[in-house]
C-alpha cells in the first residue's frame, strides 16, 4: 500500500541562507541549508523539498552548486525549485541527483514548457507548485509564482487541471495564506482538489501540529503532507530545532491504525 | 579484498550521481560505462533508472551496447535492472510500442491504468511496501519483512503473469504489480534501492553477494 | 600569505611513564623520572576541586549548590539557570540533574552551522523534559564560515575556538537578556583535566582570536557577534552578577554511567566518540589534528582515566593503537567539511600537510590573564581549577 508521504520543505533566499517565511513575506534566518538537508537527510524524511525562493525574481535558475552540494550530501529522495525556466536546466539537475524538479513561475506564460519537460523527462520527474494566494468563499485563487498584483491568481481547479492534463507528475498546492501561520490546513479544500486529480497532491503551508496532519488524512488519501515551520521550530515556538522522527513515528503508527480503512 | 566494480550502464538520459554514491557507502565502486570495455571490466552490471522506454532502446542500439550487455549478460554477469531498467529487461513496455526489451524476463510492461484513477493516483509516487507469496526473492535477504518499504517513482509497471515461476515480490497500487524480480543472476526491481534508507542498501550490498571479484 | 615557522620547542619524542601524554604538546615537562607536568598538576591540583580527591566529602554538595542557586534567583525572574545544550552527554547530564532538582531551566542551543541528527535528537529529548524552556540562537553561517577558515589558515589546532567562544557569548547574552544569574557548565575535571594550553588556547583570550582574524584580513565586526572577550565577562561578573557553575564537579561524576542513564531515561541516542555531535569537532579531534599536529585528544581523555584508576596505562595504550579516524570514512568527511567550508578537498588537504603553528606564534594575553584571573580567585576565594 501507497503511503502518503511526510515531507520536510525547505526554502532558500537569494544569498542561499535558510528562511522560514510567514505569509510569503517576513522570512526568518535559519541557518545553513546544506547543514539543514545534511541533518533531515540522517532524520531519513521520505522525501525533501528543496525550493529558491528567490531564484525567479533575480533571473536565474537555483545554483547548480548548490544542488550539486545538497544531492552529494544527502541520501533521500529530492524534489528541487526555483527560476527552472528551461530543458536544460532540468535536464541538469537530474543528472545531480535530484528525483524530481518543480516548477512555477516559468508557466505563468503557459503551459507549453510543462508539456515538452513531461514529454522529455517523463512525468514522474515533473513536480509543479501551485501558490494559493487568496480563498475567499468558494473562489480559490492560485498562481505560478510569487503572488502579487501583477500575477493575480485565477481559479484554483481550473488551472490544476489543466496542470495535470499537460502532463504534470504531481501537484504541490502551496497556501500562502496560511505558510508560517501553524493554523492547520483548508481540510475542504485540499480534499476538493484531491478528488478531482488523478495525479498526487502534496499539501503545503500552515502544517503546525500532528492534528493538523491527522484531520487531513483523515479527510482525504493525499499523497503528501509538507511541512516547514513544524520541522524547523521546537514546537510551539519560534526557536529553531530541527526536527522529524518524532512526527515520523508517529505518523507511522497513525497509519498503521488507519490500515483498515486502506483495503 | 580488493573492492568490487559495478558497471552502470549508460541510457544517455537521467541521473547515476545517486547511484554512485549508493554504492560508494557499501564500499563498492561504481562507474559509467558507455563502451563495451567497460561493461566487460565489471564485476556486475546496473541498468539505471531515469529516462524513457524508446530513448532507452535508441541509446543502446546507437552506442553498441546492447548485444555486448545482452551477451554478459547470458554469460552469468549479475545484472540489476532498476525502474527503467527493470522495464529494460522485460519483453516490451507500453511506453514505446515500436520498442523491444531486452526480453530477459518474460513479462511485459505497461502504462499504470487504475480502475479508480481518483483514489490511486499516476505516477505512482511515495514510499510502498513489498510482499511475497511465495518464499522471499534472496535479495530481500536480512532485510525483515516489516522493512520492506522502499521508494517508487513510476507510470509503468511490470504485470504480475500467472505461474510465473521465478522468485519476485509484489507491490499493490489499486493492483498487485511487481517490484522484484530475480532470475539467476538477473534481477530487476521497480523501486530506487539508492534512495531507501538502510533496506536499499542491504539489497545492493545483497546483489552483489554473488558478483565474482 | 607566506607560511611561517613555529617558535615551538623542538622535541625528542617522550612520553609519561604514568599517564599516556607525550611530547605531542611542545612544553610538556617531565620529572626525573619521566612523569609529565600534566598528570602530577591534575592530581595535585585539578581533582581536588571534585570529590574525587575524597569522595567522603562528596556528601551533598550537588545539592548545596542547587539550593544557593534558587536562593540568588532574583525577583522577577523566570529561570534559575542557562544551560547549554549541544545533545552531548556532559550538557544534557547537567540539564537532567537541574531538571531534577527542581530547578526552572532555560536550555540554550547554539546552531553554528555543523549539528548533527543525532545531536538535535538528543536536544529535542531533553528540552521536552517538563521544567526546561527553550531557546536557540542560529549563527549567521557565512560570517562563522568565514572566522573559521581563519583560524584553519591560521594555521593553530585552535580551530574549534570560534565555536568555544561563540558559545560562552551565547551563553551570557542568554543570561543578561533573562536576568537570570547562573549558567550552569558540563564542563568537567574528571574527563577534561587534562588538556594542554597548546591544544586548545584560552578562548577567553580576545587579543590572540582577534590577531588571527586579523591575519586572515576579515573585518573585525565580523568578528563580534562570535566573542565574549574578558571585558564583557568581567562586567558580565561583577555587574550582573552572572557565575558559571560545574555541577559535573560537586560528585564524582562518570560519563559513561552518565551515558547510560540518559538512555534509560529519556531515550538518549549514543554516536561514537566523544564530542562528535558536531561533524566540526569530530573533524577537528579525529582528523585534523592527529593528521596536522599528531595530536591526539583521547591522550588527555585517557590519561585522567589514568589517574582515576579507570583504566590501566596498558589498555590505554592499547587503545591509542588504532588511528582516530579509525572508524570513520575519512574521504567523506573531509569532502563534506571541505564543502561546507567552501574549500576544494585537495585544498584542505594541503592545508592539513603545512608545519604547526601554535598561540606562541601569535599575540595573546597569556600572562595578562593569568594575573588577572589569579586575581580574581585570590579575591572571592575560588580554586584553580582550568588552565588559565
């Protein structure tokens, strides 16, 4: 049986620090994210995401260097982002070692670059991040990208269909309303979407608790559950802590009760 | 003791960065290896796991590879085909109908087609765990059968046929498919053992077991 | 920038016919009868600020300490004490006594970029203990980075000082934003007393830190975050009247029972060797300083189970046998420290090959220190219980 999949983020600014963000905006310093990956790769996560936050907004594409330093010296599953604009870029960062590669902000001009990197690479290895930048009642808002008022969102399920259809491998729906808040996800919501794909969601942005991943599960089989805040602080607090094998055992027990509900 | 060689064999395409360093942490050295030569001066050979079916076949059609692999490989090298590579050596794969495998098993693969496409999602992403019905293939040997969790990444899949006779172990997404095979000294799995924990090593370091050195 | 040659003494190699230290530190001395200055000095000196001297006397002075420590809690403030936690045995033992005692902990982590799973694990452990609060600070990595390779171009074993430093002003910058009085210190005489000035300087010493800093170019505002310096420590001192304590003194205190208590109790995790939950460190004790300066830490480790009759001079010799780095794959290790550290391996490599230098090679404020810190026992009645 598939296990949905307990997921460590981890974002990195232009200057390669650590942050944790809160809203997308306030960033907090977290340190060295070569450490940081080096650490959650010895805590065994089932796969870590790895995003450069700023990546697009300066023009480039995640340092090669980077990932090339981040795949070396990790031995878990890797899904990495920021500014991929191109095949080759792709095509560069598997050969690092990456599984996987998301993109955003580079389809915020169409689909188009989805497709060919599907065709390409095979889908499996085509991860695209979806920003949910606004929920008002019944109309949930996603974008490509940093929301802002040049990039307004536009309907959620419209374009994570289209997504899918293009040949996307996953979906990772990123709540920018609720990243840094600890407030617990759109259970609705996430549970809507997931319905409606045929290709794995991974929820991101608000995760601040084992309840909160266990309404969610409860909800709906979504193939991933990601986490920033929970996995860097010491819980409930804002002091920086690394770490995962509690929740991870947790989660493991929690899934082996819900077995029956898996035939 | 000098240190065992691992041949990975070259598909053009994908990433070999993990698996080298996969076997570097079981002390065995890995390399690639585009030319006959090379295959040759292994002591067992890897079929890796990125990349697309019909580019697969190309690339070893194009660099010469393919009858000298397919020769080693009928003269007992150990060979360890992996996602990709598993799909390599079975007859075909739906990925590219043109295509032929390398036809060491005697399986086909296809394209993942779930009768509940909502609730079993394609590709088949995430961590799965393994089962055998019959007695466990040897390269899940000191793995304990509570650990038998590695990880996937695949749209294609390997069909589980009747009476087929060789030792294997399943995975189950809405339907049993396989996730080992071995037949001799062949062995094809559908999982990344370089990317599962301390269970994908010990199968590596199983496979090679038997390599010569 | 030219390397330069040591003014060490030049030594034929000797080594203690009692403990196991050798001329591995340049200014060791030896009796006629080839007993070195380190074993004579911890015995005489070192143990008797423990109840290892006379372990009659051991009584109660744990709890003695506990209790003058509540009773100088100040109004209005919420901790008793600051502690450091690095998930090592020595910190999170004394957090666990504190915990026990009843006393209000605040446990302090300092990420200076190297933690290690395991470690952090060991963190989580004991700060989720009911009782403890806990507070981290992050360094900012690229100006650490950067005070470390200076002190590695520098070409001294002290490279571990950024860390001793850093975390010392951690510490106190803890305990004056709290009000609170009391850091208490894993430090420890039993498996620490013996360690020689030439393998690990004074970290308190600002003008030999800021010399090497200085040689390598960096800004000294770099610097600042990282240091405590004896001005501040002494106003930390005299001002707000902040004391570090040694809990791990006031019994006699044996890291291996210690091991397996915390196990026991709250599910500690063990990684082999001493000091090595950070990769820095386990760098710094087990490669580069055997390799750069035959230094072997286990030297002082062994040579204090020695004198406490822990362990015969045989075995101990035995052990020293087998290299440091023995167990460990030292390949990828200097790979990731290289990396980290923005060196090519072979770059570090080389680094490792060049001659010694030692804190005589720099400027320091050895002797200053020393009357200064004389000074102060003398004045407030304390014991010399550490190297400077």
């Amino acid at each position: 049986m598939l296990r949905p999949r307990l997921i460590a983020s981890l974002l990195v600014d232009q200057q390669l620090h650590l942050v944790k963000t809160n809203r997308f905006h306030e960033r907090h310093y977290l340190g060295d994210p070569l450490n940081a990956a080096y650490v959650f790769s010895g805590f065994e996560v089932d796969e870590l995401l790895i995003l450069a936050i700023d990546a697009t907004a300066h023009g480039h594409c995640v340092p090669l260097s980077f990932v090339e330093s981040i795949a070396r010296f990790t031995s878990v599953p890797l899904c990495v982002g920021g500014g991929l604009a191109n095949l080759n870029h792709i095509h560069e960062l598997l050969a690092l070692g990456v599984e996987k590669v998301a993109l955003s902000s580079a389809l915020c001009s169409g689909l188009n670059f989805l497709e060919h990197a599907s065709q390409q690479f095979g889908s499996s290895t085509i991860t695209v991040v979806l920003n949910l930048c606004s929920n008002a009642a019944g109309e949930p808002l996603a974008c490509f990208g940093r929301p802002s008022p040049s990039n307004p969102g536009q309907p959620l399920f419209t374009l994570a269909r289209d997504c899918q259809l293009a040949g996307a491998g996953e979906l990772v729906l990123y709540d920018s309303t609720r990243d840094g808040s600890r407030l617990g996800f759109d259970i609705p919501l996430f549970a809507a979407l997931n319905d409606q794909l045929t290709i794995p969601l991974v929820a991101l942005g608000g995760c601040g608790s084992h309840a909160h991943i266990q309404d969610l599960l409860r909800a709906t089989s979504i193939s991933g559950v990601a986490a920033g805040s929970l996995f860097a602080y010491a819980p409930w607090s804002q002091q920086v802590l690394f770490n995962y094998p509690l929740t991870s055992h947790w989660f493991t027990s929690l899934l082996a009760s819900q077995r029956e509900l898996y035939t | 003791m000098p240190t065992k060689k691992v041949a990975i064999v070259s598909l053009c395409s994908g990433n070999i960065a993990s698996l080298e360093q996969a076997f570097e942490a079981i002390d065995v050295t890995a390399y690639l290896a585009s030319t006959p030569d090379q295959l040759l001066s292994a002591d067992a050979l890897v079929l890796p796991g990125v990349g697309h079916f019909g580019s697969a076949c190309q690339s070893l059609t194009a660099s010469g590879l393919r009858e000298p692999l397919t020769q080693l490989i009928l003269s007992g090298m150990p060979c360890l085909g992996i996602c990709l590579g598993f799909h390599l050596l079975t007859q075909s794969s739906e990925e590219a109908p043109g295509e032929v495998g390398l036809g060491f098993f005697d399986l086909f693969t296809v394209r993942i087609t779930p009768a509940d496409p909502h609730r079993y999602k394609v590709p088949h992403l995430g961590w799965n765990t393994l089962s055998s019905s019959l007695e466990p293939p040897s390269l899940l040997d000191a793995i304990h059968p509570d650990n038998q969790l590695f990880y996937f990444a695949n749209s294609y899949a390997v069909v589980p046929t009747p009476g087929f006779i060789y030792p294997h172990a399943f995975y189950n997404h809405n339907s049993p498919w396989l996730a080992l095979v071995q037949r001799g000294s062949i062995y094809g799995v559908q999982f990344h053992p370089e990317k599962s924990r301390s269970q994908g090593l010990q199968l590596l370091r199983n496979f090679l077991r038997d390599a010569s050195c | 920038m030219r390397h330069s040659f040591s003014n060490a003494p030049q030594r034929l190699y000797q080594i203690c016919q009692r403990c196991v230290m050798d001329t591995t530190d340049p200014w060791i001395q030896f009796t006629h009868n080839g007993i070195c200055n380190h074993c004579i000095d911890f015995l005489a000196n070192r143990l008797v600020v423990t109840p290892y001297a006379d372990s009659a006397k051991q009584g109660d002075r744990l709890e003695r300490m506990f209790e003058n420590i509540r009773r100088s809690r100040p109004y209005g403030v919420n901790h008793d004490v600051v502690i450091g936690v690095s998930g090592g045995v020595d910190s999170s033992k004394t957090a666990l006594l504190a915990q026990q005692a009843g006393l209000k902990v605040l446990a302090v982590h300092m990420d200076n970029g190297w933690d290690t799973p395991i470690a952090l694990q060991n963190v989580f452990r004991v700060v989720a203990l009911s009782g403890i609060d806990y507070e981290a600070e992050v360094l900012h990595w690229r100006h650490f980075k950067a005070v470390q390779r200076a002190f590695i171009s520098a070409g001294v074993p002290d490279i571990e000082l950024p860390t001793d430093v850093a975390i010392m002003a951690v510490l106190h910058r803890a305990a004056r934003r709290h009000g609170i009085r009391t850091i208490l210190s894993g430090g420890n005489i039993s498996n620490e007393g013996i360690l020689p000035v030439s393998w690990m300087y004074n970290p308190r010493d600002s003008r030999f830190a800021e010399a090497v800093v200085q040689r390598s170019g960096l800004n000294r505002g770099i610097y600042a975050p990282f240091r405590l310096g004896f001005r501040q420590e002494m106003r930390d001192r005299l001002w707000h009247g902040i004391r570090t304590l040694y809990p791990l003194n006031q019994f006699c205190y044996d890291k291996e029972e210690a091991r397996c208590e915390l196990i026991n109790s709250i599910g500690w995790q063990s990684y082999g060797g001493k000091h090595c939950e950070s990769t820095f460190t386990r760098f710094c004790q087990l490669i580069y300083h055997p390799i750069r300066f035959g230094i072997d830490f286990r030297r002082g480790y062994l040579s204090a189970d020695i004198c406490l009759g822990r362990i015969t001079r045989n075995k101990a010799l035995k052990e020293l046998e087998d290299a440091p780095w023995s167990n460990l794959n030292v390949h990828r290790d200097i790979a990731f420290i290289a990396r980290k550290l923005d060196y090519r391996p072979d770059e570090l490599k080389a680094i490792m090959a060049l001659p010694p230098l030692w804190y005589t090679d720099y400027p320091n404020r050895r002797r200053l220190l020393s009357i200064a810190y004389n000074t102060y026992r003398i004045l407030t009645g304390r014991r010399k219980a550490s190297n400077f």
